[in-house]
C-alpha cells in the first residue's frame, strides 16, 4: 500500500466521481480508476461502488476511509516537523502563579524577534507531570514545601522526572480591606487559628494541603476554616477584597495582587519552607530556548531575593 493510493480513494469518494477526482489531481480518470482498482485488490476489499452517476463507498469503504484520512492527516502533520524545528519553541506549563505568567510575558517580549513560538498551560501538579509524560510540555514550574519534599522525590523517581529548585520562598497570609489582619506587619500561628481561609483547588502536592505541615508546631486550617476551594483567579481577588477571608500562599505570588489592595504578611518563623523549580522528563536534553528560559528565571529570582533582603 502507498500513500498515493489512499490519496486517490479519498478525493475519490470525496468527489463522489473518478473524473472530479482525476481533474482535482491533476491526472486522468483511467489512472485514477487504476491506483484504486489495485489498492482494492490488496486489501482483497471493494471500497467503492461503481455507478452510472459516479462512486460511492462500500460499508467496508466507510472504514477504510476514516483510517485513509487519518493517515494522511499524520503524514501532513510529519512533514511539518522539519519547520517546526527551524522554529524555536517553549512549551511549558505551571500551577496558578502571576508571577511566572509575567516573567513568561517578559521574556516573550525579549526574544519577539527570534520569531519565538510558545505553548503555556496552567494545571496542578498531577496534570503537570501528564503533559511531561505525554510530551505536551518541556518544563513544569511548581512549588513544594520542605516537608513533601521527599515524598514529592519518590514521586518524580517512578515517573523518571528531575526536579529542579530555583528559588526558596517564605509562606505569606494574603488579606483584603475587609480583613482585621489589613494592615499588619507578621502573622502568627495562634492568630491563625481564628481565621478563615479561601484556598486554591488542591492537590497532593499543593501549598494549601501543606498548612499543617510547614512547620512541627504549627497549627493546621481545618476544614472548618477552609470555607471556600476554587480555581478561579477572579473569585480569590474578588472574595480577599470584599470579606475577610484570607488566602495562605507563597511569598512569589505576591506579584498576583500588586495592582489592588489586597496585602501580604509574612507569616513569623516561617522562612524559606517552600521550593519554587520545574520538573522535566529525566532522559533527552533541554532544547536551548528552554535552558535560556530558566537562566533568565534563575538571574531574575536571585536579584529579586537580593533586593527583599536588603530592604
């Protein structure tokens, strides 16, 4: 079987006749008639049925049209790698964060003239670790706290997945307006035993599902003050300014709330417990544009930590 056989059956019952499909290829009804005559034989199948008004598809024929389609939309799609290739591209995915988001947008900016092509998705973590194993993506960016570490280790060992750290981050309690906390300085545990919280989707390997565990004494949230879980971005701006819910979260996700006002307290005792990195699949190396990207990441981050603790 050839290629050039499933081309012709498809313009073929497509067109609905021989000579439609000899005129859409470019050559003459007998040849058309012929390629198709000899792919029936090989199959030992009648695909079309002749008629005097033109051809139509034999039940056999439906279904070897479908696969005949899918085989040429597969080879269409293996020709186009060799441009895809010529094209730098990254791909790559991330739990919720408005910082990464805006470092992502800014380095966009920098290579716009390199004729850049970008994939970025957001998930959790289990999603995250799927498009690697599926090839979606070429890096995950995720926080894990000092506490899962290990467990999170053994995780990415059965999946043949690396992770790498790129920064340590210090918890932070965000607060709207409407908050009795607005306004201070720190935060501590037994403070936090009254609060009620609005936390983001969870997973294994979230920050929220880590609030009892970030530290030996600290107290955990219950699922008494965890009143609100959701995935939406608008819904926690929205309910931190106008109640007095709180959101616990990383110190990097400060830049999602810079332009309302909407506050972040450090939590006292509580510094550098959370690691902010990327996993990517153990075997094959980085293409260039992503290894570009985590330098530019890694620069940025340490300025930013140089620039916190000098303040």
């Amino acid at each position: 079987m050839q290629l050039k056989q499933f081309q012709y059956f498809v313009v073929s019952a497509d067109m609905g006749s021989f000579k439609k499909a000899a005129d859409a290829l470019y050559t003459t009804q007998p040849h058309v008639s012929k390629i198709i005559k000899a792919l029936e034989e090989e199959l030992n199948l009648q695909l079309l049925n002749r008629e005097n008004r033109g051809v139509s598809l034999t039940p056999e024929g439906k279904k070897v049209y479908e696969y005949a389609c899918e085989i040429l939309m597969s080879t269409e799609k293996i020709a186009g790698v060799t441009n895809i290739r010529q094209t730098k591209t990254l791909e790559v995915a991330s739990v919720p964060s408005a910082k990464l988001a805006t470092l992502f947008t800014r380095f966009y900016t920098m290579k716009e003239q390199e004729e850049l092509c970008c994939r970025y998705l957001e998930g959790n973590v289990e999603e995250i670790m799927g498009y690697l194993h599926k090839h979606v993506i070429e890096l995950g960016f995720l926080y894990i706290s000092d506490r899962q570490r290990a467990a999170f280790q053994h995780v990415c060992e059965k999946k043949r997945l690396e992770f790498v750290e790129l920064t340590k981050t210090s918890p932070m309690l965000f607060v709207g307006p409407q908050n009795p906390l607005y306004g201070k300085k720190t935060v501590d545990f037994t403070t936090m035993k009254s609060l009620k919280f609005i936390q983001s989707k969870e997973d294994f390997f979230s920050i929220g599902s880590h609030r009892g565990h970030l530290k030996e004494d600290f107290i955990p949230v219950n699922s008494e003050q965890e009143v609100i879980v959701t995935d939406s971005d608008h819904l926690m701006i929205q309910m931190l300014l106008d109640t007095n819910l709180c959101n616990l979260g990383s110190s990097l996700l400060q830049g999602q709330y810079e332009k309302t006002s909407i506050h972040a307290i450090p939590v006292t005792d509580l510094k550098e417990l959370i690691s902010f990195g990327f996993i990517k699949r153990e075997r094959g190396e980085l293409s260039q544009i992503a290894r570009e990207f985590i330098d530019y990441l890694r620069e940025i981050l340490a300025a930013e930590k140089i620039d916190i603790e000098d303040k």
